[in-house]
C-alpha cells in the first residue's frame, strides 16, 4: 500500500471512530430517561407532585442508566423511610470517589500537610457541593426539582456545564425530611381541586419537631439530622453546602446570601468572604436569565447553629436560599399592591442595591419556583468549578489557621471533671461532641492550670483543632452579637434562638481553661469508641440508680414497662441519697438484667445494705399528650 493510500485508510478509520463515539455518546444519552416519560408528566407542571418513593425510584433509574450517578444510603428517616444521597459528576470522578473522598479528609483535617503534598492533593482533588432539599415539606420546591437538575446534568451536551463536572462533584440529598413530603403531598393531592385546594396538612410534617428539624443541628435528636451531620462532620467533608428552602408568597421571590447582620464571632472571616461570591454571582446568573425579585442581606440572620448550614462552623461554605411559595402545587397570583417586604435589609418594595430587579406581580408557579432552582444550582456548581483550586486551597488553609488558633488564643481548653451532679449527661455530652467530629480526651494524671485542678480522668477538649469554630460556639456562653441600625439607634433583633451553650443546656460543669500547656497536651488520651462510665455488674442484690441521673428514668421505666419490680429509698442509706431507685436483681432473669444494662451508660452501684422497709414502691405514671390542628412552633 502507498503512502497516499494509507493517508487515506488512516483519515477514513479515523471518521469511522469518531463517528462511531458520537453515536455511542448519543445513545448512551438516549438511554436516560427524561422526568416526564418517568412521572406521566413535567415536574413543576399546575397541580402536581412527587412522592419521595416516586423521585428516589426515577432517580435509581437514573443511576442504572448513566455513569454520571451514584445513590448512597446515608441513613433512615425517623419513620424507617431510606435516606440517600446522590453524587453527580463526570463519569470519572464517580468511579473515583473513594480516593476523592479520602483527599476531602485530608484537606479538612490534617494542618501538617506539607507544601508538596497539599498541591498534589489540590490539583486531584475536585469540589465537592452538597444540596439537602425540602427540609421544611410544605417548601415543595426543591426537591420537586431535583429531578430536572439532574436530567439536565446528565445529558447536556453544553461545554461549560461538562466542564463544571469534570471539577465538581454535586451532592444531592434528595429530600432532608422523607416522611414529611409524602405526608403533604398526600394531604394535597386528597383535597386537590376543592375548596381546601392547597391548604395547609394540619398536624406536624415530622413526628417530634415539625418545622424545627432546622434547629437540631446542634443537639442531632433526630436520625435525619444525624445522618446529614454526618456528611459534613466525619464522612464526606464537601467544600461547600446549600440548604435550599421557601418563604412567604408576597415578598423577595428569592434570597441569596450574603445574610443580613448579625453574624457569628467565631466564623473565620474567609468563609463569610467565599459566601458573598456565591451569592454575588447567584443574584447576577438569576437576574442575567430573566429571574426578577431576587434578593440579598435581606430577613435572614447568620448568628445561631442549629440550622442545617450549622456546617459553616465546621469550614465548610455554606448558606441557604430561600424561594417565594405558591400554594403548594397550585398557582397564585398576586397584585401588584399586595407586594411588599418587612424585616431587616430591606423597608421598601422598591429597587434597591440588594434587591435590584424587583418582580412585578402575577401568576407565581411551581415551575416558577424550579426555575430559580436550577438557574440557582447551576450557578453555585459554575462558581465552584471557576474557583476549584482555590476553594480546596482555602479548605486546607482555615483547617491550619483554626488549630494555630486553638494554639494562641484563649481559651486554649474546656475541662468537663468526671465528678458531675449527673454524669450519664456528660456522658451525652461527649458521645455528641465526638458524632459532631470533635476529638475528645481524658487526663491520664493530676495537672494544675491558672487556678484549675485538672484531676485524672476528666474530659478535656482542646481547641486546637480543625473544628475549632464549632468547639467555641456551643461550649461558651453566648453573648448576643448587638449591631444596631444606626449608631446609638434601635437594635437589630435577632432573627431566631439566642442560647445553645451545652454544658448549660445539659447541666454540666464546665471550665475554659486560658493557659496553653504542653504537660497536659501529652497527658491526654483520645477517646475512640463510644464513651460511657460502665463497669461490671456486682455481686450485691441490690442495684442502685441515682436520682440525679437522668438516665436513671430511663433504666426504671423500662424496668417496670418490663414488669420489673422498682423501689425507691424514702432516707439516706449507706451514702444512698434519698429517692434513689432501687431494683433487687435476684428478682429478674439474668438475661433481662443484662439486658437492662444495656440500656445505660453509667452503672449503677450495687450494695447488700438495704431493708425493705426503708423503700416504697414505684408506680408508673400515666402521662397524656394533647396535640392541636395547629402547627404550633413550641411543640416543633
């Protein structure tokens, strides 16, 4: 063959190739299923809406159908309903998640990394940007989106959206609160089209804490919150979060960050920075695409954790968003006259430096509110792959200047002493601080620090470490951050919870330590497991409970609910107080003791010592809760 024939045979396989990619791509692409031949129709559309199992099933099928999605169990909702969370991203960065997660950690928790290793993990590592979705179930919105975001993310064929997946990995949490949205969509969908049409589920949209599962991400009552806490805390470490949520009808159609005053003192000022970029370029990609009444610095605060951007302690970037409601799945419209705006940053319905392209009034939509969605995601995905390198830098960067911190500056320690009026709290109190990601130790010898006896076997937190912010905020007493309007002039009100100190919510005692101290330091011994004050059961018959331990109650109504015989001691016995609770173990089967036990994390004290006539007998009470129609905030 000649060399002008073999050109020839090497430029036609070569179209052959390409050709035949091209074909491959687009059926690949042709295999993933758009959301309205899924559903029977387009999410958004007048009157409808998902259930949970209906948007996790198409999502599955997604993942069966395209490289680009991987669904995870991240844990299960309070009513045993799967949580999940979905990672999306260029096909391989999917099938390299679990070093991209180790490089996560890394960046995020280790301040010795040299140069070389830091720039190495930098250029491999990509941004990873967490969602969670309709926390709040009457805020429909975000997670009835979800399913366009990701269609469109698996199968554009725009250049800058591949190539912010080639450096960015989205995590979506489908919905923060599963059984929530089925319930509200149920109680849509049975009065949909009739005068009750989009009227509010009355009774609470959670089991325990209605809308307040955004305060609970500081305590983790609940298994929702748990398992998201998880992601930021010791699991996944994202970069940068967005909690994306609804509001009321008649003002701003959407919120963006930056908040409004006041704000955290503990927050490094870099986050706060790295927060006004996303949100500057939110309000210009939303306000570029026709998406008038968006706002900023407008209503919310960002003073108090609790919320589920209590991550922001934790060096991660996050912040919420906030879209104008609809009634549900049913179109409103409003008047231009009934527009107005109430709260701090903004006084007027007007054209204002944070409010620049006020909306007009109208018909306001379901669809309208999924089209801010996905023109907002897109944004913070655009925004994070721009600035990858910087953002992973800035990761590792707040991770070594918060433990320098925790090195020169007081306070330098918080001391728990193990001598507490209840120690099965303490015991709480540091089994939370370690699912929050907090390193947490014991002192294994005597130490005196500027007027405090550190003894052995006392809790010690160091604030030398990455969650330094976190550490500080719910170990301190809160001194509320006073900004005023004006100087000397009216006080800007707090948006929300003013206390969320630990040790005072948990009756435990506490002492911040000012003096840095190399001796302690190397006396202290990491606690790994879970953390508990047990010991092995004793010979004695009588097991004691003290009445100061709240899990004692615990103990003892399980105990008689059991059918286990409780007393309780009607004098000091033997160092006993009175109103201890007192179980004989020759009276039960030894499988049910132990059994017993298992529900402690203290042990109770065992003694030979004590008559029956010094004991009067424990009757469980009858207890009854009242719940209203109304959704009332103090009952959740």
């Amino acid at each position: 063959m000649g060399e002008r024939e073999m050109k020839k045979t090497n430029v036609l396989c070569l179209v052959l190739l390409t050709v035949l990619f091209l074909f491959s791509e687009s059926a690949l692409l042709g295999q993933v299923t758009a959301p309205d031949k899924f559903f029977g129709f387009t999410p958004g559309d007048d009157k409808q809406l998902l259930t949970y199992e209906e948007l996790i099933s198409y999502l599955k099928k997604l993942e069966s159908e395209s490289p680009m999605i991987k669904l995870a169990p991240i844990g299960e909702s309070t009513l045993g309903k799967p949580m999940y969370i979905a990672f999306i991203s260029d096909k391989d960065n999917i099938s390299n998640l679990n070093e991209l997660k180790t490089i996560n950690r890394e960046l995020a928790k280790n301040p010795k990394l040299s140069e070389q290793r830091r720039a190495e993990l930098i250029k491999k590592g990509r941004v990873f940007f967490t969602a969670t979705l309709s926390m709040h179930s009457t805020e429909v919105g975000p997670s009835q989106a979800a399913p366009l975001i990701v269609y469109k993310l698996l199968t554009t064929n725009d250049p800058d959206i591949k190539q912010y997946l080639k450096n960015v990995v989205y995590m979506m949490v489908p919905c923060h609160n599963p059984d929530g949205m089925d319930m509200v969509v149920a109680h849509y969908k049975k009065y949909k089209n009739t005068k009750y049409d989009g009227c509010s589920m009355p009774g609470l949209y959670h089991k325990y804490v209605g809308h307040d599962d955004n305060r609970d991400f500081v305590t983790l009552s609940q298994k929702e919150s748990q398992a998201i806490s998880h992601i930021f805390s010791t699991e996944w470490f994202p970069q940068v979060m967005v909690e994306k949520h609804q509001m009321g009808s008649t003002g701003a159609r959407y919120f963006v960050p930056p908040n409004h005053d006041p704000i955290a003192e503990n927050i490094d000022a870099g986050l706060w920075n790295w927060m006004e970029i996303f949100g500057a370029n939110m309000i210009k990609d939303m306000t570029a695409a026709g998406l008038a009444g968006v706002s900023y610095n407008y209503i919310f605060d960002n003073y108090w954790p609790g919320s589920t951007e209590t991550c922001l302690w934790k060096n991660v970037i996050s912040f919420l968003t906030e879209a104008a409601s609809a009634h549900l799945a049913s179109p409103i419209y409003i008047e231009p006259n009934e527009l107005g705006v109430g709260g701090k940053g903004l006084s007027e319905y007007k054209k204002s430096v944070n409010f620049p392209m006020p909306w007009k009034g109208g018909w306001w939509r379901l669809s309208d509110i999924i089209s801010y969605e996905i023109t907002s995601t897109l944004s913070i995905l655009k925004t994070a792959s721009i600035h990858k390198q910087a953002i992973l830098k800035f990761k590792n960067d707040i991770c070594k200047s918060e433990v320098k911190k925790g090195e020169t500056q007081a306070p330098f320690y918080y001391v728990f002493p193990a001598k507490q009026h209840d120690k099965s709290e303490l015991v709480n109190l540091v089994n939370l601080l370690m699912e929050h990601g907090v390193n947490v130790y014991t002192a294994s010898e005597k130490i005196y620090l500027n007027g405090i006896f550190v003894s052995k076997g006392d809790v010690v937190v160091p604030l030398a470490q990455p969650f330094r912010a976190f550490i500080k905020e719910v170990l301190e007493s809160q001194t509320f951050p006073v900004r005023h309007y004006t100087p000397g002039g009216e006080m800007i009100h707090p948006y929300d919870i003013t206390s969320w100190s630990l040790p005072l919510h948990f009756g435990v005692k506490s002492y911040e330590v000012d003096e840095f101290s190399d001796k302690l330091n190397s006396s202290l011994i990491k606690i790994k497991n879970g953390f508990n004050y047990l010991r092995d059961s004793n010979v004695n018959n009588y097991a004691i409970f003290s009445s100061t331990n709240n899990e004692s109650y615990k103990a003892v109504f399980t105990a008689i609910e059991k059918g286990i015989k409780v007393r309780r001691l009607l004098k000091d016995i033997d160092g006993y107080k009175s109103g201890s609770f007192v179980i004989k173990k020759s009276s039960i089967s030894s499988s049910l003791w132990q059994k017993l036990l298992g529900e402690l994390s203290v042990s109770p004290d065992y003694s030979d010592k004590i008559d029956d006539k010094d004991m009067q007998d424990v009757v469980l009470p009858k207890i009854g809760l009242v719940e209203t129609f109304f959704h009332d905030m103090d009952a959740g």
